[in-house]
C-alpha cells in the first residue's frame, strides 16, 4: 500500500493450475477451469500445465511474472507441503516477495476425495481456486531482518534421551544447558537393570554417557533446577530457570561418605522407589552425576516454623530418638539457652502445629528438651565450655530476663564481651520472681543461667541503669534493653488501694524473695492469664481457700491449659463469666469484692468473644485479700524513655532486627511487646544478637540475614504408618500433696519415656538440621543456609526430554494398590533384580524381605488403556513386563512360578518377538483377561478372580506378590 497516497496498487494474480498427471486432470477439466479465472476480478493470467513442479512449470511461471507485472501468485496443484519452498523461491528470483503465493490443494483436498464424482470435483475445484485468489489479495510483502542466535541449546530433562541430545550437540561444538529437577542426572534408566530385549547392563551402557556429558567443556549440568518461564526473544529465547538447594557445595564436596554415617534420618529411598531406606543427606546411585551428595529438605518443620526462638524440634527429637542425648541438647542451646526451664513454663506452641496432632496427639516436645537438661544435671556429664570472647568491641545488656540472657548468651558465643546489667539481686527476670518454684525449681534456672556465665558473660546485678549515655561513656559499643514489662495493670475500681489487695508480680516476688506474705483464709484471684494461675496456686499452697474470678468462660482463658487444669485438679475454684465492679473495705481492709455477670458477645481483636455486663445480675464475694492478675505494662522510667516510643510507651523497633531510633541500641522481650511469653523474649534476644553482630561489623542487618525457609508439607500416612504409639503422659505428684508444698508438680520423663516419645515424630522436613553433617564435613561443603535461586539463560533452541513417571498406586483400589504390602509396581520389581538395590538383586516379599515367592502374577496396562484411568497404552509395558519374567528366570528357574496377565501382548520393536517366544518357553504362563476382586488372606498373599478368555473358565488365583505395571503419564510439570 502506497504510504503517500493511500491507495492499493492494482491487484494482478497470476493463477496456475496443475494437472498433475492424472491426479488432478484425471478428473477435473483443468483447461475449463483455467479458463474460468479469465476474466475473474484481480486475476491478470489463468492457466495451466501437465507438471507445474517440472523445468517447463517453473520456468512459465517465471515468464508470466516478469511478461504479465504479476503482484501475486495463485498455485493449484498437489499439497503445499511437497513444493511450496520450490515455487516461494521462484517468485523471489523474479522479483515478487516470497511471501506473495497463495495455495490451492486440488489433489488431497478435492480429486482423490471426489474422484468418482466429476462435477463435484469441478465445482470444489473452481471455490478452492477463488478463495486462494482472494487470500492472494490480501498478502502484504513481509521483510526479513538479520538477528544473532545463541549457538546454545537448552536440553529439558537429563534422561538418556537429554543426554544423548546433549552429548550429540556438544560434539558439534554448540554449548548446552542441560536441566534436571533431581540431584543427578541419568533418568529412569539409572533404576533399571537390565535392558530389553538383549537383557545387557542398564549402566554399563549408562555409566560412561555420565561421564561424557561431566567432562564435556561445553554442557552445563543444572540439577535441582527446574524450568520457570520461557519468552521468544527475536532469533533467541530468554528462560528463568528455577535452582532449589542442595545445601552442598559442589566445588567442595569429595564424596567422601563421613556425612552419610553421622545422619539421623532415615527417609524413603527415591531411586529404589520406597522400597528402602536412606538418609537425608544421600547420593541417590554410585555412579551419580554431579558426583556429590545432597540433602533432601522440604522446608522448616511446623514445629520449627511455629516456635517464637525457632529451635529445630525435629532436630533434636530425631537425635534423642537415636541416643544423641549430649548433641540433642547442644542443637536446642543453638536457639535457647533455657531449656530446662522452658521445658517446664514454655506454652510449647510448636506442639499446637506439630503434624502429627494432626494423626492423634503431638509429639510431647517441650517435655524431651526438659528430659534432656535434666539428664544432664543428674549425670553430671556436662560438655565442658569454652570461652572464646576474642573480640574487642563491648557489649551492654539492660535487664537479666530471658531477652537480656539470650541477647548475652549468644553474643558471647561469637566472642563479644558482655556485661549483664540487673537491678534486682538475682538474674532472671520473671522466670526468677514471676514463675513460682512448683513450676520452675531455682537449682534448675541457677544452672542454665550459670552456664551462661560460663561462656565469659558478665552479670552485674543490684544495678540500676538510668541513661544510655552512661553506658556509652563505659565504653560499650552497643546496647540491648530487656528491661521487660512489670507494671501490674489496675482494675480502675473503688477500694483497689485498700490493704489486702495485691497485684500479681508484687505478690508472686515477695512469695519467690521469700519474704512474708499475710493472707486470710479467703482469696479472689482477678484474670484468666498465666500469672492469675500462678498466683492462685500460690496462694492455695500458703493455705487459702482461692477463687479465681474472670469474665469469660473457661474456654477463651489464656492461660496453659495444663496448668488450669491443674490448678482445679488441687482445688481452685473458678468463678466464670464474671466481673469486679468494686472492691469491698471494712475499716480500710478488703472485706469482700462485689462482680457482676457477664455474656460472651461478639468475637474482638484478640479473637475472643467479647464479655457482656447483664444488668442488674451484680453479687457479692466473702474474701481476705484480692491479687489482681489482668496484666501488665512498661514502666515509664528507665533508659529506654530516650528512644522513640509507641502510644504505649514501648520502644519503636524493627520487627527483623530489633533496631531501635538509636542505631547502637535495640531491643526485645516484654519491654518491646508488653506482657508476653518468655519463648518469645528469647527469641527476641537472639534476633537481636545476630542484629548487634552485623551492625558492629559494619554489615546489612537484613540482606546478610539467613533468608526463612518454607513450611514443609504434612506428610500423608496411613494410620498403621504411624511410628511409635500414643502420647505419653506426664508424671506428677497428687493434687492433694502437691497443693499444700512447693515441691516441683511434674516429675519429667525417664530416659525410656523420652526415647519412645521421640519416635512418634513424622520427619515432616526430611533433613531435621541437627548439623551433625556440618560437623563430620572436613571439607566445610555443607550449607543448611542456602536458598532457592533463580538463573536466567539465553539460548537459541530448546529441547524437551522430560521422560514419563509411573501413575501413583492409589489410583488403583481396585488393585489392592497403596493398601495391600504384596502389591507393587513394575518398577518396583526392578528394583528388587538390582545388585544395588534393596535386596541386593534377590527377589524377596516385601516389606520384610525374607522370604522368596514362590508364586507371581505379573498384570499388564494397570490402569492403562482404560477410559476411566489412562486410555493411552504406553508402548513399552508388554516388553518391561517380560523383561521382568526373564531376569526372574535367569536367576530363580522354576522355582517361582510365574504367570502373566495381559489384555494382548504388543511385541512390535526388532527382536521383541522373538524375546516373547523365550519366554514362553520357560515355562511363564499366560492369561488373557482383566482380573477382579482382589482381596489380602490372612497370610498376607493376594488372591484375585480373572475370565481366562483363552480357556472360557473362570479362575480365582492366589499369589505370593502381585506386581503391576503401570500406566504411565508424562512427568509432572512437563506440560
């Protein structure tokens, strides 16, 4: 079209019509039909030939272009695809763009279909000619522009076919990035065998293609990668690719083995297809390429990801489980620095998300990592401390509670000096003057917190610290402030300062410093939290008769629910649904407390149903003394009213880092959140630790930080998967003689106890962190902190070789399969014939593996060729399946008898039928029929009916193993 003006240039087709022998001219009159476009709008030349793909063809096309000013031309002969290239560069010599022919298919779209019908063919003809004609018309010259295309291919999926591909393009010279979502590449046929129908060695035809493709300079292995997008770009395709962890350097890794002996985990084994076990940190063959091991890690348990201080529960649980008491303790010290006092306060939120609460009841994990310092103290068998304060820059901590000791604790581990600073006499914070001794003896927070000591931590305490300009003049570098939150909260009620009203932290401190406390015989408790179950306890064992008093019901109460029940179990009263409105004063002493009855409304932002006054429903309570327990809050005063505040008078801080406005100060705990749990104040303090570190080396306190891990699946179990039994049960001493003394209530696990605990843990994350790999690594190749990465590629040609996976079992209940033991796959199966597999080559019934069968069925297209499973037949089954009877043969003879199901038996490939006809004549038997009704006896065999078609009877058979090849689907993600 003429840019100027607009217009279209004249349309001048020339149209060419091909007799094409007998094919076309045979049945239409080709001369008429020419004829026909003489005079047809936009048709400048109409004719025709014997052969318009001859010399003579070609060459009066050539002709008619250059006599007739054609614009475009029409070609009606055979199919496009035999000679369109031909004709496009003949219109291109002459100076038309390629791109002006348009195609008629007289020959397959018209005579060969209507050959018998002439005038048909004539009419379809003449139509098929004029809408080519008419495409002709529309054709716009399209040019062509010069781009550079990467020599690079990528190969998508490292199977024996993407090797090959990759070793034949590297051969060329062409660079390759080859990609593959397992640890090592080699595909299915690293699983088999043998292979079919000459029976040789799988790897040994295998094994030197790895080697090739690991030597050659111009292939890129990506394993643990996967394909995330693709854009066309010009000549090239732009790809992201998706890298997961291995957490192993490859540079590093020498294979050595020491990491594989030290692991805890025993894990499915992928390359045998379930049918053993391996470690977490595995090499899925010997001959595995990338020669290095990997870990398997699906992400952070939920016990991890739920606990406030992110101690690797699954960690320690797994090495208690093998007998790791020491190296147990040592991974939960990683995260807290308490862990027998946590292990008796702790809320234990982990156990809230554990997985396996999911199945029955969570694992009793805060009672193993109690177990495990208490066996420590009793033993005596303490790993000796080494202090490694090596660095110069001082370090001042405000406040001895648990965010002030964990921030101490853990900056003294990386070898700064670091000076506690405590106003009261003993260190501690509320685990020393808030939690009473029947909940946390005192021997056993002296301890952990003198084990703080150990590691070079200075703790001043009867020190009060007023202004962070007089640490800063001291010479600290940076400051951390735990000071905590405890203010108690007022009821705002008539006769709250009278004598006899205590506020829960004043009560529970004098109770703790020992020092006297006058109690009546009645007490009221006010609040539902852990320190209105605390202080009523207290008060019950320093014999008063309690009633706790709250305003909603039992059920929305904050506090432990153990420790509630507890509590009533010794004879606390609970008032429920109820409200102080006044404090009741007889000569300025509380006589009595006056409340009111409440409804649950509405749910509020705590996520609890809001409680309604009910008018007129105001009663009294008789009592001595009241302990108001509904809270607390940051005092006012202290260094921390330099910093920026919140509307609640709590330092400003980075939620990540614990930065506060001050960039040498942070800090955590209570005094940060407000009343709090003490998991949380500790987990506070080693974020801010790790902060303190980064910021006194000069680095990003958020970039340089371990990036988090996702959640890892729930794993799916049946329930006779489960491992171990039931949960255990607590010990404790009676409600009646624990109610009247101090004595510690529950009396932690035995060693036995804590073991059999242990077990009943699932593995939710595969690898569990215990770091014992790190440890026994001397190449220092391990990396628990490396994360999922993105790689982006520009090639100029892809390649797909993503191989096929089995369907799983459990589509198939009809079979018995994911349900009966003796049910398995074909691939299964051949994993039982390796040398490396699980039984070493020998055909043994799973899952013992001590008995050899004696008697198989071997069942053809389980689930294939079938409409309501998969209607495609796999091409390969028949053969997979005879493979199998064979080797079974070679190894075993007759004594297995061996029977084959099929549908048909399809043996199409060179050499197959003869592969069949041995077979046969070693003894196999064959029945043609769709077997039904599969039951498991009492013996664990597998008994099924079938139609023998080839003997009209009706069979019910009885197996020792049933193996089923399966219908197979393109692996997962392939599309």
């Amino acid at each position: 079209m003429s840019k100027k003006s607009g217009k279209k240039p004249e349309d001048r087709i020339g149209v060419f019509v091909c007799s094409c022998g007998s094919n076309i001219g045979g049945v239409v009159d080709v001369d008429k039909l020419a004829h026909d476009f003489d005079n047809y709008p936009g048709v400048a030349l109409s004719t025709w030939n014997m052969f318009t793909c001859s010399k003579e063809g070609q060459t009066r096309i050539a002709k008619s272009i250059e006599e007739n000013n054609l614009t475009g031309v029409v070609i009606a002969s055979c199919s496009p695809k035999l000679h369109e290239e031909l004709f496009r560069d003949i219109i291109e010599e002459k100076g038309l763009n390629r791109f002006r022919l348009a195609q008629a298919n007289l020959r397959e779209h018209d005579t060969w279909v209507h050959g018998d019908e002439p005038e048909k063919a004539q009419k379809l003809a003449y139509e098929l000619i004029a809408g080519a004609v008419e495409r002709a018309k529309l054709l716009e010259d399209i040019g062509f522009e010069d781009y550079p295309v990467e020599k690079s291919v990528m190969v998508v999926g490292a199977g024996i076919a993407g090797i090959q591909t990759a070793l034949d393009l590297a051969d060329k010279g062409i660079h390759v990035d080859l990609i593959e979502r397992n640890v090592s590449i080699g595909g299915y046929m690293a699983k088999l065998e043998k292979t079919f129908p000459t029976l040789d060695c799988s790897m040994c035809i295998l094994s030197p293609k790895l080697s090739a493709i690991d030597r050659n300079k111009n292939i890129d292995i990506h394993t643990t990668t996967e394909v995330k997008e693709v854009e066309r770009d010009y000549g090239n395709f732009k790809v992201t690719l998706t890298r997961k962890p291995r957490y192993i350097d490859l540079e590093k890794c020498n294979d050595c083995g020491d990491c594989l002996k030290v692991c805890p985990v025993l894990t499915p084994k992928h390359h045998d297809l379930g049918m053993s076990k391996r470690t977490a940190i595995y090499k899925p063959f010997p001959q595995a390429v990338p020669g290095a091991v990997s870990i398997e890690k699906l992400g952070h348990a939920a016990c991890k990801i739920s606990c406030p201080a992110h101690v690797s529960c699954q960690g320690f649980v797994t090495l208690t489980k093998v007998g790791k008491y020491d190296e147990a303790l040592k991974l939960v010290r990683e995260s807290i620095p308490f862990p027998g006092a946590l292990g008796r306060v702790c809320p234990a939120l982990c156990e809230d998300e554990c997985e396996r609460g999911t199945y029955d009841e969570s694992v009793s994990i805060r009672n193993i990592h109690r177990w495990l310092h208490d066996r420590e103290l009793e033993t005596g068998e303490i790993a000796p401390v080494e202090n490694v304060i090596d660095k110069k820059e001082k370090v001042a901590v405000v406040g001895a509670g648990p965010a002030g000791i964990a921030c101490a604790f853990y900056l003294a581990q990386k070898g700064y000096p670091v000076t506690v600073f405590e106003e009261r006499e003993e260190a501690g914070g509320l685990l020393r003057w808030g939690i009473p001794k029947h909940r946390l003896p005192r021997d056993i927070l002296k301890s952990e917190i003198d084990y703080v000591k150990q590691h070079g931590v200075e703790i001043v305490t009867g020190k009060r610290i007023d202004s962070l300009d007089s640490l800063r003049k001291q010479g600290f570098d940076a400051i951390f402030l735990g000071t905590g939150a405890y203010v108690s909260s007022k009821l705002r009620v008539n006769g709250e300062d009278a004598k006899g009203v205590y506020h829960d932290l004043d009560f529970l401190y004098r109770v703790n410093a020992e020092q006297k406390v006058e109690l009546g015989s009645k007490v009221a408790v006010i609040g539902g939290g852990n320190s209105a179950i605390d202080s009523a306890r207290v008060a019950l064992r320093l014999g008063a008769d309690v009633t706790l008093v709250y305003r909603r019901s039992r059920d929305e109460m904050p506090a432990i629910k153990s420790e509630i029940d507890d509590a009533v179990k010794e004879g606390v009263k609970l008032k429920l649904l109820a409200n102080p409105v006044d404090v009741l004063v007889s000569g300025g002493t509380v006589s009595g407390i006056k409340c009111i009855k409440m409804k649950l409304g509405e749910t509020d932002k705590s996520g609890r149903r809001r409680p309604v006054p009910i008018a007129g429903s105001e009663f009294d309570l008789d009592v001595d003394n009241i302990i108001i327990a509904i809270g607390q809050s940051v005092h006012p005063d202290g260094p921390h009213s330099e910093l920026e505040l919140s509307s609640w008078g709590t330092p400003i801080v980075d939620s990540v880092t614990m930065q506060t406005s001050m960039k040498d100060v942070f800090a955590g705990g209570d005094l940060v959140t407000g009343p709090a749990l003490a998991v949380e104040a500790v987990g506070a303090g080693h974020e801010a630790a790790k902060s303190i570190d980064l910021f006194l080396r000069g680095l990003d306190l958020i970039e340089t930080r371990p990036k988090a891990q996702p959640r890892a699946p729930r794993p799916e179990l049946e329930q006779d998967e489960l491992p171990g039994g039931t949960r255990a049960k607590m010990k404790t001493l009676p409600a009646k003689t624990r109610a009247v003394n101090f004595d510690e209530v529950e009396l932690g696990f035995s060693e036995k106890i804590a073991v059999k605990e242990a077990e009943r843990c699932l593995n939710c994350a595969i690898c569990c962190e215990c770091k014992l790999c790190v440890e026994a690594c001397e190449k220092d190749a391990i990396d628990h902190c490396m994360v999922e990465e993105e790689v982006e590629l520009t090639v100029g040609a892809i390649v797909a070789a993503t191989g096929f996976q089995e369907i799983s079992m459990k589509e198939l209940p009809e079979y018995g399969g994911g349900k009966f033991k003796r049910v398995i796959t074909g691939g299964q199966y051949g994993r039982l014939l390796s040398l490396v597999g699980p039984t070493a080559g020998k055909v043994l019934i799973p899952p013992e593996y001590k008995e050899t069968p004696k008697k198989i069925a071997f069942i053809n297209c389980a689930g294939s060729r079938d409409e309501k499973c998969r209607p495609w037949c796999c091409n390969f089954g028949c053969m997979y399946t005879l493979r199998h009877v064979e080797m079974t043969h070679r190894e075993y003879h007759n004594d297995i008898d061996q029977w084959v199901i099929y549908h048909e038996l399809r043996a199409g490939g060179k050499e197959y039928e003869q592969f069949y006809g041995r077979v046969r004549q070693h003894g196999a038997k064959f029945v043609r029929g769709f077997p039904s009704d599969f039951t498991e006896e009492e013996d664990g065999t597998i008994s099924f009916t079938i139609f023998d078609q080839g003997s009209g009877q009706l069979l019910r058979l009885n197996f020792d193993l049933v193996v089923l090849t399966m219908a197979v689907d393109p692996s997962e993600g392939a599309a």
